[in-house]
C-alpha cells in the first residue's frame, strides 16, 4: 500500500515539476491529474467516468455556445449594418429608386412571345410598333371587340387600323409598373371589355416589355400621347376612353391634363387602384413598412424620388381635367391603399373642373378579395361601366 501511495506521490511531483518548467502547458498538467485522480479512486467502486472527462465536455459545450453566440451577434452587426447603409446608398444613387418605382427590369410572365398575342388567347389581337420618337420603339396589341374574333383571323395591320373607325368605342389601357402588355391580369381584363363591345388598344412603355427606350415619368407620358393621337387619327367620332391602372393612373391623369389643356380630351377618364402622388404611395407602399419610422425618411426615400423627376401628381392633376372621372378601387388593396383613392376622389369631386362631368367612387367590399388588380373579376363591372359610359355597339344590336 505503501509503495501504491509513494508511486502516486513521485507521479504528482513529476506532474508539478512539468507544470512548473512549461507554463503553457496547462494541457498536460491537466492530463496528469486526471491520471492522478484516477489512481486515487477508491477500488472496488466499478469502472465511473472520471470528473476530468466531464470537465472537458462542459468546456467544450461552452465553447460551442460562444461561437454560437459570436456568429449570432456578427450576423445581427452585419443585417444592421445593411439596414443603416440602405438608406444612404438609395440617398447617393437616386437612379435605384427610380429603378424600384418602374420595376420595368421585372418581366412577368416570362418567355412569352410579346409578337404572338394569340398565345395569351388573345386570337383577335394584333401587335405592332409605333415610334414616338427617334430612338424610342413601343410595342402596342390592338384587340377588337369579341363579336368579330371570327372576322379577324388572318387579318394584317391594316385591317385592324381600318377597324377603328367602326361605330364601336375605344380603350386605350395604361398598365402599372412591372410587367408588360402580357400580364395574366391584363389580358383577362382585355377579354373582359372586349366582351363588352370595346376596342382595347395597349402598349408597353419605353423600358418595358420589347419597347425601347429608357423610362420616366416625361417619355411615358409621352409614350401614352403619341398612342392617343394615333388612335385618334384612324377612330374618326368614334369615342376613346383613358383607363389607367395602379402607376398608369399617373400617366393617365398627366395624359388626360395634356389634353384637356389643347381642348382635345377623351370621352371619360377611368382610374383603377389610383394614388394621390408618388410619395404618398412610396410612404404607404408595404415595403416601406421597415423603414416607414426610419429618422429622416422623407429626405432618405422620397426626395429622391422627386429628384429624378418623378411625381405622377395625380391629386394636382385632376384639378385640370375637364371629362367624366370613374375611380374604381378595391377595400382590401395591399399596394395601392384604399384610402389614397378614396382621398383622390374627395379632391377630384367639388374641383371646378368637373362642374359640367359625372366624378363617380365605386368601392369593392374586401371580402370579395379583388385587391389590387382583379377588379376584373368583378360581375359587377359590366353594369357599372355601361351605366358609367353607355352602351357598347353590341348591346345596341341586341
């Protein structure tokens, strides 16, 4: 027993002086009084994991757990750093907020033949190009009225200009930002009013779909003129109508103003999921919420905006218009808040301007679920829109 005990001491001694001449070597002192720890458990107690062990493995649960917590915190300084430096960037490079205004670089639905309407089931459609200006190429559908989709098979261009100085009324449509002629929702309100009785005439503005050019506020007004004037010069008395939808309802209003102020405007204006101005829409547009109490988000987000010329004013443009105005907007809309179109109808209707003209609201329940753009959808359309503009040719005939 003696020498049992005199080995373990001469062991712990060893242990000691190697821990002495070696002071980083904590490891192996540590290994040495495991062995010592070992050699003085108790015999007969059965084979029990020796205290070292567990002290590593808390060392090493430990460690774990400040990595974890090393790497949590690097990735909460890095999403914060993106959060902060946004701001600036957007602030530096006022081009990038123009960009997400349009978002003409999203195209959608993708792969589709923008030459080949048909596809879309479109098959009384046809599609060409116009050029408003040098350098700037916009691709238009011109769909006629359902009654003649056998009579259009085959048909070329000129066909269907020759088409619009037929006895049936005109929509020239003005879409939203994002996509283009082909959007899915688009072209089932194409076949809504074509259905109707109208001819439906729409294009994609420069930047947009397979037109050329670079987009802002200027050329798509533009853009929209030049249409309006093309139609004009092939529907003789034929009336047209102006329906704008989300950010078309800013090119439509900047449209209609030109107009009315040359004592040339259309029968009717037509206004769907409508906006007061683009700042106010950029404040309530949701993804503005992470940003919407962010200090100086004014001067951050939307002079910007204002900076690259960018205003689609359609609160000071009614004010200017001289034509009957329907403003169609849904309860539930997440982009375009319903209260924006509601407050854009509350300016447009005691304005002077429509003393003479029918200014009309028509709400969709939010339980109906058309929020931005399927008011198309609605059965309702039809019975608000021939009591709103008259009938159609073909409900004439019937």
């Amino acid at each position: 027993m003696r020498k049992r005990t005199d080995a373990v001491a001469l062991e712990h001694e060893r242990c000691v002086a190697l821990g002495s001449s070696s002071p980083g070597s904590t490891a192996a002192v540590l290994d040495a009084d495991c062995r010592l720890k070992h050699n003085l458990r108790p015999a007969g107690k059965g084979p029990a994991e020796p205290r070292c062990t567990e002290d590593k493995d808390m060392k090493r649960a430990l460690g774990r757990r400040k990595n974890m917590w090393f790497r949590l915190r690097k990735i909460l300084f890095c999403v914060l750093g993106l959060y902060v430096g946004i701001p600036f960037l957007i602030k530096l490079c006022p081009g990038i907020q123009a960009k997400l205004i349009f978002l003409n670089f999203v195209r959608v639905p993708y792969f589709i033949d923008l030459k080949k309407p048909q596809d879309q089931g479109l098959n009384h459609t046809c599609n060409y190009y116009l050029q408003p200006e040098e350098d700037v190429t916009i691709g238009v559908w011109h769909t006629v009225p359902a009654v003649w989709w056998k009579t259009a098979q085959g048909k070329d261009q000129m066909w269907y200009e020759d088409a619009l100085a037929s006895s049936y009324p005109i929509i020239l449509y003005l879409h939203g930002n994002a996509g283009t002629r082909g959007g899915d929702h688009r072209v089932e309100l194409y076949k809504v009013l074509s259905s109707l009785g109208y001819h439906v005439v729409t294009f994609d503005y420069r930047g947009w779909g397979d037109s050329i050019g670079t987009p802002s506020e200027r050329g798509m007004t533009y853009d929209a003129l030049h249409v309006f004037d093309w139609i004009k010069a092939r529907s003789g008395d034929n009336p047209v109508y102006i329906w704008g939808h989300s950010l078309g309802t800013g090119v439509a209003t900047n449209l209609v103003r030109r107009l009315c102020e040359r004592e040339t405007p259309p029968e009717a204006l037509i206004l769907e999921s409508p906006f007061t101005n683009i700042r106010e829409e950029a404040k309530s547009h949701p993804f503005s919420v992470i940003y919407r109490y962010f200090p100086g988000f004014d001067w951050f987000f939307l002079d910007p905006i204002t900076s690259s010329g960018i205003k689609f004013a359609n609160d000071e443009n009614v004010k200017h218009i001289s034509c009957s105005l329907l403003i169609l907007h849904a309860e539930d809309d997440p982009v375009v808040p319903f209260q924006l179109g509601r407050k854009l109808y509350n300016i447009a209707a005691p304005s002077r301007s429509f003393r003479d003209f029918k200014v009309q609201f028509i709400p969709f329940h939010s339980d109906l679920g058309y929020r931005h753009k399927y008011i198309y959808k609605s059965p309702e359309l039809p019975r608000i829109l021939r009591e709103f503009l008259g009938k159609s040719e073909p409900e004439l005939q019937h």
